[in-house]
C-alpha cells in the first residue's frame, strides 16, 4: 500500500467496522478505507481537500461520510450514494458526528449544540444546546461543549454528555417526538 497520502496530514481519527474487516483512517484531506485479510488490501481512497471531510463511520456494510462543502453540509449516507444537503446556517464546524443505526437521523456536536438532522425529510432540524443560561464565573470559564453522544439501537433514542462540570449526568433526547425525556446522573 502507498502510505504517501496519509504523509502530508495528520491522522485525525480511525474506526473499525462492525465486523472488524475494515479499518477506516481520516485525515483532515480526506479518509481512506482498508480491508483486512492475510494481505492489507486498500479498497477506498478519497482525498478531499483540506477541512472538508468532518466525519465519516461504518453504516450497513459500506461508509458514510459527512463533509462541509459550498452548499453547506452534506451527508452522503454511503460511499457513491447520492449527497443528501443538510439544512443549517449556523456554524460548520462540526466537532464529531454519527449516523443512526436505521440512517433516518444525523446528529452532530457543534459546540456547545448537538444538532439532529433528519436525513430523507425537510423538517428542521432538532437543536439541544447545553450552553448555561448565564454567563460563567471567569475561573469556570472551560469550553462547553459536547462531550459524546450514542444512539440507541432502535434510532429513537440518543444520549448525550456535555464536557463540562457544570452540566452533569446523561441526556436521554426522544428524537421523534423531538423532546428530553430524561437525565441520568
């Protein structure tokens, strides 16, 4: 394999599969997509440009990937399907990323916001900000942000955990009723 791509920029991140056949290395050009066996065989390459590509992870047996491009940001729910545009004017820096397991929803952690887009719908997106409603003493002043977030195995649910001491415990969202309905913690 030609590790010549992956010189230039830094690994950002990587993720196995489900069935751990393939590993999955992004960079901040683009990802490449390497298939396991007796020999490592190379199976997707694509470079994207610098900032582009924000998340991309295992969905169904292929990949999807979530980038910033002109119109905005695009999901494209598996590798060579149709780019889906997401609406949103807010901020493009999207900080992590993850497709529910039915691929009907895309949340995203942008800041102190976790943003759910339904993915094949007009409707508007779904946003749960864990900013406080006042401002922060100076010595408390940390980023706030997402910490991590998971969907349940039915995509109705998604937990999310903010990254900051002063909101604690789990946030249990329904996703199509669109509300909270519970904190663990």
């Amino acid at each position: 394999m030609d590790d010549a791509w992956l010189s230039d920029a830094p690994v950002e991140a990587f993720e196995w599969s489900p069935t751990g056949a393939e590993l999955c290395v992004r960079s901040s050009d683009g990802f490449r997509v390497i298939t396991l066996g007796e020999r490592p065989l190379e199976t997707v390459r694509e470079a994207l440009g610098h900032g582009r590509l924000l998340a991309v992870g295992p969905h169904r047996g292929d990949w999807w990937t979530l980038r910033r491009e002109d119109a905005g940001l695009v999901l494209r729910p598996a590798l060579g399907a149709p780019a889906v545009r997401l609406p949103w004017t807010g901020s493009l820096e999207v900080d992590r990323a993850a497709l529910s397991p039915d691929g009907r929803w895309m949340a995203g952690a942008i800041g102190p916001r976790l943003v759910v887009w339904p993915v094949q719908t007009a409707r508007e997106p779904l946003e749960v900000s864990l900013a406080p409603d006042a401002p922060l003493e100076p010595e408390l002043d940390a980023p706030l942000g997402v910490g991590c977030f998971a969907w349940s195995g039915n995509s109705r649910y998604l937990a999310l955990q903010a990254n900051n001491v002063l909101v604690q415990g789990v946030l249990v969202l329904d996703v199509v009723a669109r509300r909270a309905v519970m904190t663990v913690g």
